[in-house]
C-alpha cells in the first residue's frame, strides 16, 4: 500500500493512515474526475516486451522524463514485496537510467555497469530490478550464463509505464508496446515541461556512503584527538578552549626567508623529487636494447616472424651493445645475401650471417655506408622493377607478334643473341678481357671468398640480383674486383637474356 495525501480544504492537507492509500484526486481532460492511480508494480512474468503493458519509449529523452516521474510519484515502494535491496527509487537508479539511456542499442553488461556507477555487482542488480518492476524497462533478450561459455548480456527496450500516460492525460493511438503519443492533457503540460528540464539536465555519480558506524569512529578519534592537542598546547583561542592564549599551537612549523619568497623558489619541505624521465620513458639498459632490436628485426623481417624475441636477443646480442639499430642490421645483411623468403629456422641463419659483423663495421661511419649503399641498391632494384614491368607492358601489349613458323622463331632468337653480345662488349672482346686479366678476382679476404661462393651459388641457380645490385649501387669495377670479372660478365648475359621474351629460364 502506498501513503498519499487527501485534499480536505483548499489550505489544509490531512495524511492517511500508513495500511491505507488515497491517492490525490486528478481532473480528467473533460473537467471530470479520474480514479486514482494504483500501486506501480510490474510482476515478473510481465517484465518483457510481448507481456509488458507499456509502450516503447522513441528516444531515451522521452524515456528520461518517465523516469523522473516514477522517482517523483511516490507509487513505487521496493520493500513492500522484498526485505532486501534499496528501500526507494532513488538518485543511484536515476543515474543508472541515464547510463541506459545513452546505449543504443541498450545492451549493457554487468561490469560495465560497474564500472560507470561504482556499484557492486549486486547493487547494480537490484537496481535494474526495480526498473523493470516500475515498468521502465522490458526483456527482449534475457543474458545467459552458462558454464564453459562466456556470459552474454540481457537487451532491454525503454519503455513507459501504462500509469505515466494515465497520470498525464496522454493520449496515443496505436495497438501494443508500438503506440506512439498524439496529445496531452491541458493541466498536464506545466509537470511534462518541469519533466523535460529534469531529463535534460544530467544526473551525477553519486557517491559513496560511509556507515554509520566508520562515522561514529570518526567521530570518537577526533574528539580524543582534539582533547589531546587542548592538553598539549594549554589552551586554545577558541570558545571551545576556555580562554585565550598567545602561543601559537603550529609547533616548529619553519617560514622560508623572504628572499626565496620574492624569488618563487620556495619548496615545500614535504615535496617529492618527481622520477619521470625527459621524453616519458625511462632509459633501456643493456638487456632492454637487445629485445627492442630483437622486436624491431622480427616486425621488419619476414623470415624472422614467428621467432621468439629473447631467443633473437640473444643472438643479436653483439650487434646490439656495439650500438647497431635495426637499420643498419638490415644493411649488413642484404650485402651478405640476408634477402630470402623461406627459412627453415630464422634465429640460425641470422646467427651465421651476424657472425663478426661487430668487428668488420667496427665504426657508425662504415655503418653509415653500408646504409647508404644498401638504400641506393634498394632504389636501383626498385628502377630496374619497374623497367621490368614497362618492358613487359610494352611488349604484351604492343603491335608485334611472335612468329608461329619454328624456323623464323630460331632465326629472331639467334638474332637477338647477337644484338645483346654486341651490347655487352661482343664474347670474343669479354673472353679476351677474362683471360688478360686473372688477376683481377678482387682481394683475398674469407669475407669476400664467401660473398663470391654465395653470388656463385646463386649464379648457378639463374639468380642474378647479387651482383646486378652490385654493379647499380657501386659500379661494374668495384663489383669485378669483388666477384670476378668471369662472374660479372655470366651474370650480365644471364640478365640479359632473361630480359627477352623469346628465352624462358627454368630450374631443375
């Protein structure tokens, strides 16, 4: 039962007894009067959107003023059917309505719910609750919690309770949950305009309440703490004290001097020295470094994805206290041949191809060239891509045709061979060079006898763009003094021939 008040003379209000509810009486839009309104309460089984009795609230604005009606009604008491939970609809549910009411579609989960209001788990249970057993909300979809699976939340629709339109005369039109407002009573304009300022404003976080009993501990350490400072200081200069005294009660409180004052460089005794570090990181040590590089070169490597980074770190340790970045990592290793697509196992090779490159660029000058080098072969094989592909374009899409007669075909393709020899300085001129010059195998150093076993290798596999990188970044000698001048003119005329369409290279 709910208590109301009954209007008994126009200046005087009488209140019922508590086991007995007289609503106030309402005029009707006729100038009648209406029966008063009964207890809001929505049992469980009505508390979804097929069973509910209210209509679909079309905006969470609308919904808010329905809100702040029920919290101001009256006609919703939660302990008249439950012991436990909140004792009425208060500022907490308003402002959890309001969390609902921004969500679209209103789908919240319990933690989040948490999280906005600062409520327990429990707390914010109970308010939902009493949401939907005033009407305002209906179950689409009720969440599930089943074990083994993640918890799915429960979807509500905002709805307004069958009382709110009755209480305000609105009038709708429409069957079911879908009704929609076509007008309002006269009399009822002034409380839905006072409604429409309380949505609009927003509601804040309450927040929380200490016990009664924290207070009452409170308030007995203070007072014991106050009755001892009085003892202490002798007496104090307020009412409380008794009387007046000229000694201050700051204790051994130091001023700063004057000057420090006029300056702005007084401290304060009590401020920490803050330990945040220029830039908003602290620095790395020794260990820190070799995992950043370790991380960059499994992001930047495609062979090295997938390596676990303290196993790289390890073997990248070297490189990584002499001061390499990863930059310079991937310099070294396109000139030691580092540039492949499949690695059985990533951390090995890198390890075999890091071996003494601490000691060989042993300064950030020669690491600062071997950038540049590497960047300019990087740009000469992007140009030598794209004449790849304008030649391919050119000659897909140009007027000539291949001969179908096998004769001619043999005759172009002897015809080309020719065309590119003479490009090339002629065979006869290259063998000639070749054999004149013997000594020219570049320098005796085991780093060089490896490149030249690599570039050899590949050589052999129809692969070319070792030494073709070579010969664009540094010139046709100071590739031949590397690799050979034998090895230089092979992969020349294997480029070249690779460049024709009337020769196909294949493996076996």
């Amino acid at each position: 039962m709910l208590l109301a008040r009954a209007r008994v003379g126009p200046m005087s209000t009488v209140a019922a007894p508590a086991d007995v509810m007289i609503p106030a009486p309402r005029a009707s839009v006729d100038g009648g009067t209406v029966d008063v309104l009964p207890e809001l309460w929505v049992p469980e089984a009505r508390q979804w959107l097929l069973t509910s009795a209210g209509r679909i609230a079309p905006d969470g604005y609308s919904w808010m003023q329905g809100v702040h009606w029920v919290a101001g009604s009256g006609l919703y008491e939660p302990r008249r059917h439950r012991s436990h939970g909140p004792r009425a609809f208060g500022s907490t549910t308003v402002f959890i309505a309001q969390v609902l009411s921004e969500l679209s579609p209103c789908r919240p989960g319990i933690e989040y719910l948490m999280r906005r209001t600062g409520l327990c788990e429990r707390a914010v249970q109970n308010h939902l609750q009493m949401l939907r057993e005033t009407g305002l909300l209906a179950y689409i979809v009720k969440g599930t919690r089943k074990r083994g699976e993640s918890p799915q939340a429960s979807e509500f629709a905002l709805m307004l309770p069958p009382e709110f339109d009755a209480a305000l005369g609105i009038r709708t039109t429409g069957e079911g949950s879908g009704r929609r407002m076509t007008g309002i009573a006269e009399s009822s304009r002034k409380v839905m305009a006072k409604l429409a300022t309380k949505a609009a404003r927003k509601v804040r976080r309450p927040r929380p309440k200490t016990s009664s009993r924290t207070a009452s501990k409170g308030a007995r350490k203070g007072v014991s703490e106050a009755s001892v400072t009085a003892v202490s200081a002798v007496s104090r200069c307020t009412p409380m004290g008794g009387g007046s005294s000229s000694v201050s009660t700051a204790g051994g409180t130091s001023l700063p001097p004057e000057s420090k004052l006029a300056s702005g460089k007084a401290k304060s005794p009590t401020a920490k020295k803050s330990k945040a570090v220029a830039g908003g990181r602290r620095k790395l040590n020794r260990v820190g470094r070799r995992h950043q590089l370790a991380r960059e070169l499994t992001q930047e490597l495609d062979w090295l994805r997938g390596c676990s980074v303290p196993r790289i770190a390890w073997v990248a340790r070297h490189v990584a206290d002499a001061g390499w970045t990863v930059t310079d990592v991937r310099a070294w290793l396109h000139f030691r041949g580092g540039d492949v697509a499949r690695v059985r196992r990533g951390s090995g090779l890198l390890a075999a191809l890091l071996a003494s490159a601490e000691g060989i660029l042993d300064t950030p000058a020669k690491r600062a060239e071997a950038v540049a080098q590497w960047r300019a072969a990087q740009e000469a094989a992007r140009r030598h891509r794209i004449q790849q592909v304008r030649d391919q374009r050119e000659r897909f899409e140009g007027d000539w045709e291949a001969p179908r007669s096998s004769a001619v075909t043999r005759q172009v393709s002897q015809a080309f061979a020719q065309i590119h020899e003479v490009a090339n300085g002629g065979r006869d001129h290259d063998q000639v060079s070749a054999a004149d010059a013997p000594c020219e195998q570049g320098p005796v150093d085991p780093q060089f006898d490896q490149m030249r076993a690599q570039a050899e290798g590949e050589l052999m596999r129809g692969v070319t763009d070792l030494i073709e990188l070579a010969v664009d970044s540094m010139g046709r000698e100071a590739a031949e003094r590397i690799y050979g001048a034998d090895l230089v003119r092979r992969a020349r005329q294997l480029a070249s021939a690779a460049r024709s369409s009337l020769v196909t290279l294949t493996h076996r």
